[in-house]
C-alpha cells in the first residue's frame, strides 16, 4: 500500500489537529489491528512527509482558485465576459446568473439579491436583457433607476438639512421623522413606542420615545 494509499484508507492526519504536532492522528486509532499499529508508526516518517505535501499542494490549489476567481470577476467588472438569465423552476422559481461569479457583482449593482446560499437575478433584468449581456448592459438598462434614486436621496437629503436650518434659526426643535417600534422595555406592560427623531438649534439629533401601551 502506498502512503497516500495509506493515509486515505485509515484517514490519518498530522497530529497538530490535537494540538500534538509531529505525530499521526488517526480516528478510531485504537481499534486498530496491532501489525497496522506497527506499519503506521515504522512508516510515521514517510506519512507525515507526505501529509505536508498534500497540505502544500492543498494550499496552491486553493491560491490558484482564488486567483483565478479575482481575474475572472475583473473581466466580468470590464464586460469583457458574456453573461446570460437561467430560470430556475422549483417551489421557489427565479432567475440566476451563468457564470455564478457574475452574482456578487450584480448584487452590487442592485440587479440581484442573496437569497441564502445562492443569488437571484431581479426577474425585470433577467427579461430585460437579450440572451447574451455583459455587466455595462446592465449598468445602462439601470441607469435611469440608479439617477432617480440618487435623486431621492440628495432630496431626502436637502430636506433634512433645512430641518436643521429650521431649528436654528427658531431656536426650537423640529421634527425629522418619526416610527413605531417594539417597545424598549421601560414602560410596564408596553409593546409599542412611538419614536420622534428631532433636530436640535445646536445640531444634534434627539430621540424621543413614547410609551403606547
């Protein structure tokens, strides 16, 4: 028997998964018949160097996997990869994306979201978009959302800062929103609060809660 051959058949690892290393860990060790006892520790040498191969060789596969998915992402990100919608039916029908490392960079972009293990395709892209795209397609079928929500937000933005503005100059607080939530536990048999988020003259933003009961 080889010494990999070895190593699968009685799944023997370096003895520092233990905290002992430099010896042979083997699961169920003890069972073990005594002349397999024997060939293990005269052969403890040979296995342990070919455990430390197998770990380095673990390792560069691992590195080369990763660089290969960066230089893949990186072609994706420069619409230099044709990328197409797949429907997947099931209890749960959706879209994806092929090649799945095309996922992260259209959750990025707000045309996917991570639903679990895996990454759905927003079913307004996916039927938006021919049978082939690449990512600067998606970029300018969503640049009219994209501007609109910009838009949204320095207006949210602009609104807010003459809140402040408000409260400076009056001297008085001025309301900037307010929410329900679960109650904080400080009222006695309360479940929900009411929130009032205010701006101060100074600056500051105050928080104050109202027990609904």
């Amino acid at each position: 028997m080889t010494t990999a051959e070895l190593i699968r058949e009685y799944r023997i690892q370096d003895g520092k998964v233990v905290g002992r290393p430099g010896t042979l860990y083997v699961p169920g060790g003890k069972n073990l018949p005594p002349a397999v006892v024997d060939e293990l520790r005269r052969r403890k040498a040979e296995i342990l160097a070919e455990l430390a191969t197998q770990e380095e060789e673990r390792r560069a596969k691992e590195e080369a996997e990763r660089r290969a998915r960066e230089e893949l992402r990186a072609r994706i990100l420069a619409g230099d990869v044709k990328l197409r919608a797949v429907y997947v039916d099931g209890d749960y029908p959706h879209w994806e994306v092929r090649p799945v490392e095309a996922g992260p960079v259209l959750v990025d972009l707000g045309a996917a979201r991570e639903v679990g293990y895996s990454i759905w395709l927003r079913s307004d892209v996916a039927e938006s978009l021919g049978e082939e795209w690449t990512v600067e397609d998606v970029k300018r079928l969503l640049t009219p959302e994209r501007e609109a929500e910009e838009r949204r937000k320095a207006e949210a933005e602009a609104a807010r800062q003459e809140k402040f503005a408000e409260a400076a100059r009056t001297g008085k607080p001025v309301e900037l929103r307010r929410w329900m939530e679960p109650c904080d536990g400080s009222g006695e048999e309360c479940s929900t609060d009411l929130v009032v988020e205010l701006a101060m003259p100074d600056g500051r933003v105050e928080r104050h809660r109202t027990h609904t009961h």
